[in-house]
C-alpha cells in the first residue's frame, strides 16, 4: 500500500505540478503527516522533490523531472489510448482500474506526447457492438472474469435451446466479439465456448486449476473463429435485384456475401441484376431475403423460392383476415 502511494503522489506532482500538503492528503486519503513522510521516502530514493514554504509555497518537483516510459513513440501513445474500451472494462468490474491505468500512463508520457494522445481521446471512440443491438444482459460477467484471473473453476447452467445443463468449467479467458461476450474453457478434457449471456447461474468453487501449458487466448480465438466460419453450412442461391437496391439486400444478408456474390450474365426484362450468393446457415436464409422486401426475388433453388412463396401468402391471408 505505502510504495502505490508514493508512486501516486509522484505522478500527482507529475501531472499537476505544485501542490500543497493538505491538497495531496485529500487526494490520497491520509493525513497531511503521512505526505510528509512520504516526501521524505521519495527524496532518500533520490527522487528531485522538494517542499517550499510560504502563503503560495508547496511540494513539487524539479522542473523537468519525470518518469518516462522509455522508447514510446507517439504513435504508440495514441494506439494505446484508442485501445481502451471503457463500456467492456466497466462491464468487467475494471472500468475504475482502466481509468487509474491511463491516468498513470498519462502521467508517464513527455508532454508532446500527452498532448497527443488526449488530443485523440478527444477525437476517437470505439463502440464495440453492432447497430440497432441492444447489449446483451449479462449478469455473471465480473464473476467470470474474477474466476478466469483467479485461476478458480465455476459451476454454471448453461441454456442451450429449451433446456439448461450444468457444467463445471476451468475458465481460460473471456473473449468480446462484435458487442457479445464469450468464456473460453476447458472442460471435460476438451476446450470450448460459451456464449456468456446464455449462463443463467454461475457460482465461483473454491478449488483452483492448472492452465493448460501454452496455452494463447488470441491464437486458440483466431483458430476457433476460422474453423467456425470454414465450417458453417452454406448455400448457393441465384436472386435478381434491382441495382439502386443492392443495399437493402446488403442489409439482409450481410456486405460480405454481396461484395463476394458472383455476377451472371443473364438478360432481365426489367433491367435487374443475377447474382449468385453464398449463404451461411440455409435455413435461416429465407428469413434474412424477407428483409429486402420485393427489392429481391429469388430464382434458385426451388425449395427457398417456395418457402418464401408460403410464408408471403401466409401474410396475406393474416392481413386479409384483419381487414374482414
């Protein structure tokens, strides 16, 4: 506690220049006494601090003394600004640790590039989910993110579909992806993914586990996520759209399988375009081409033509039922 306190008093000085015993004390909760003390611990480490007295007299630093993070380059203090995601942390329980952290960092820089990087923070923000998704609720996520930095396993229920299952986990990390949160764990000697806000209980158990030696959160993330996308299901699917629509239909099955669809080279009496499209999950693709309206027709294959088919009459007669 004493040597976090000294290193906050010094970066006080740092970042505010001269301060008086009674400003610091509030600051750092402790007495005026306790600063004194302090001051004096950090000038026998040969620290250049020094007290002046007087009606505007206070403790300070040697101007130009400063602790520096040596070999940063201002490119490197803007990324590392720009990286903090202060809606995550604060999820995470850490959001008053992260803004301790930058405000040490902050203290730490040269003032060229302090200027910098506060100049950025005034400038860039990151939001991590998607529009029009409303954040997920998900109550267990500082419990899970105190096991995994604890090395402690969990038991959680687990609702998959209708039912619900209870597991025992070794949690190895956490992993937030386009807005949602996942705990990556290992159980039952295999390592697998949860979907957090799926965990309607969860208890922290007293034993703790062993890592898996070598284990790399990024690496075992990045493989994962790959195999996923390699491995879903898909489908091929011949549509005709309007071309001043293209973004309805990016809007309903994704840029990336509009921007990858192949072009056919078939005449249309209305002027419209052919595309084949890749569609991951078909079973859902009837759904997300109802999106883009009569903007889209699909021409093949025939089984997603007729689901389409059934579900638009399906509309008509609800809506024709309405107005009798």
């Amino acid at each position: 506690m004493r040597a976090s306190r000294l290193v906050a008093l010094l970066l006080l000085l740092q970042t505010r220049g001269q301060m008086t015993a009674g400003e610091l004390a509030r600051e750092l909760e402790v007495s005026v006494r306790s600063v004194h003390r302090d001051v004096e611990a950090l000038s026998a480490a040969g620290v250049p601090i020094y007290a002046e007295r007087g009606p505007h007299g206070g403790i300070r630093l040697v101007d130009g003394y400063r602790t520096r993070l040596t070999g940063m380059t201002p490119e490197e203090a803007e990324a590392l600004f720009l990286s903090g995601l202060p809606g995550p942390a604060a999820e995470l329980g850490l959001g008053t640790v992260v803004a301790a952290a930058r405000l040490k960092v902050l203290a730490a820089l040269p003032p060229e590039l302090r200027t910098r990087a506060s100049r950025l923070v005034e400038r860039f923000h990151l939001d991590a989910a998607g529009w029009f998704q409303a954040d997920e609720t998900v109550p267990h996520l500082a419990l899970l993110a105190e096991v995994v930095w604890e090395n402690r396993r969990v038991a959680i229920d687990y609702r998959r579909d209708s039912s619900v299952a209870t597991r025992i986990l070794d949690p190895l990390g956490l992993v937030l992806k386009a807005g949602v949160w996942y705990i990556v764990a290992a159980t039952d000697g295999q390592i697998r993914t949860y979907r957090a806000s799926r965990i309607v209980r969860a208890e922290a158990l007293p034993e703790r586990f062993e890592r898996i030696g070598g284990f790399d959160l990024a690496s075992y993330w990045a493989e994962s996520s790959a195999a996923y996308e390699r491995d879903a299901p898909r489908a091929d699917i011949v549509v005709r759209v309007r071309e001043d629509r293209l973004g309805r239909l990016r809007d309903a099955v994704g840029r990336r399988a509009v921007r990858e669809a192949e072009r056919l080279d078939e005449p249309d009496p209305d002027g419209w375009l052919h595309l084949r499209l890749r569609i991951e999950w078909p079973e859902e693709a009837a759904d997300q081409l109802l999106r883009a309206g009569s903007s889209v027709e699909v021409l093949d294959p025939p089984a997603i033509r007729d689901e389409l088919l059934a579900t638009a009459r399906r509309i008509v007669e609800q809506y024709e039922a309405a107005t009798v």
